[in-house]
C-alpha cells in the first residue's frame, strides 16, 4: 500500500491550497500567510494566522477551514493617496478593513509616504478560522515551522512589500523586520500551544 506523501523536510513555504491538495499541510504547527492586494490603488492587507494541534482541515466552500486554535495578526499598507487616512481601519469599507483601531497599531511612514500599520498584539481565534480561495492578486501561503521561519517570513513580507504595494525597498525591509519580529514574540509556539 502506498504510503501518503509527506512534506520534504526542506520545504519552508508552499502554496497553501497546493498544501492541501497535496496532503503537505503542517497538521502540528504551522503560519498562513494571506494578501489582499488592490492593484489599482496599491492599499494592501496581509493577514498572519499561526496554528498548531489541528484537530481536521477540511474544503468549506471556497475555501478551507481549520478545526485549530489559532493567532491572527492583520497589516495594512495605505498608499500615500489613500482618501480615508483618517477613518479608523476597522470602520473601513469592507475590502479596506482589518479588525483594529489605531491605538493598536503600530505605524511606520515609507519615503513614498505610503503607511504600514500592524497590530501590536495578535487577536486569539479560539475554535476554527477559514482561509478563502485568493483570487486575482491575493495569495495565501503555508510557511512550515522551521529553525529559519521568521527570517523566511521576513523575506516574503520585504518582496511582497516591495513589489506588490510599491514600498521602497528600505521601507520594504524595515517593515518587514519589524513585523516579523512581532510574529516572533507574541505568536510563537511557546505556552499554550505547547
């Protein structure tokens, strides 16, 4: 009988819906990373979920649902023309939202003006949470618990930040360090998801 495949012991990132399909998920301990990209205006949303003890990974629709607490962290990058600069983000238009005020954000100013936000503390996501099929520009990706996670995690944010909403380069990289490190500390897999 033959055996299901297993994720290679090298592989730091994948896809995350070629992960399912696949059978690679990381069923113990893994990140998921989404973005929302508009390519029209270059606003961006990027949505951190780490997971560990997943009791069933299941299709849902057009998506996938995990049966698994879990840490949402959410991002945003605001071009420099964005109309609503002053709205609190999540009193937003719906596809501009992320679940935060801006006293629980951070915030950094890009040379092109443009604005990075991110939480300050990820938001606890106690039973299941679902990944939706990204369509057009938006992607969401498995990251696997490896000794070099978050410096992975770091260069996609810099290449995404970079190339996707148009941030320059030293911003890209500055960002992404400073998130990644926020990962690092508050949704690691240490205490209660031992």
């Amino acid at each position: 009988m033959a055996k299901k495949p297993a994720a290679p012991s090298n592989i730091k990132v994948k896809n995350l819906f070629d992960a399912y399909a696949s059978d690679q998920m990381p069923k113990d301990q893994g990140y998921i990373v989404s973005s929302f990209i508009n390519n029209n205006t270059g606003y961006a949303i990027y949505e951190v979920i780490s997971y560990s003890g997943v009791k069933a990974i299941y299709p849902d629709g057009g998506g996938i649902t995990f049966q698994s607490q879990g840490r949402k962290l959410h991002a945003l990058i605001e071009p420099a023309s964005y109309p609503h600069k002053g709205t609190e983000p999540y009193l937003r238009e719906k596809a501009d939202q992320i679940p935060l005020r801006f006293k629980e954000v951070e915030k950094l100013v890009a040379k092109n003006q443009s604005s990075i936000y991110y939480a300050k503390e990820p938001i606890e996501s106690l039973s299941s949470f679902t990944i939706s099929r990204p369509a057009g520009f938006n992607v969401s990706f498995v990251f696997y618990n490896r000794p070099d996670l978050y410096s992975t995690l770091a260069k996609f944010f810099e290449q995404s930040f970079a190339n996707d909403a148009g941030l320059p380069m030293a911003d890209a990289k500055k960002s992404a360090v400073a998130i990644s490190a926020v990962i690092k500390k508050t949704m690691n897999f240490k205490g209660q998801y031992d």
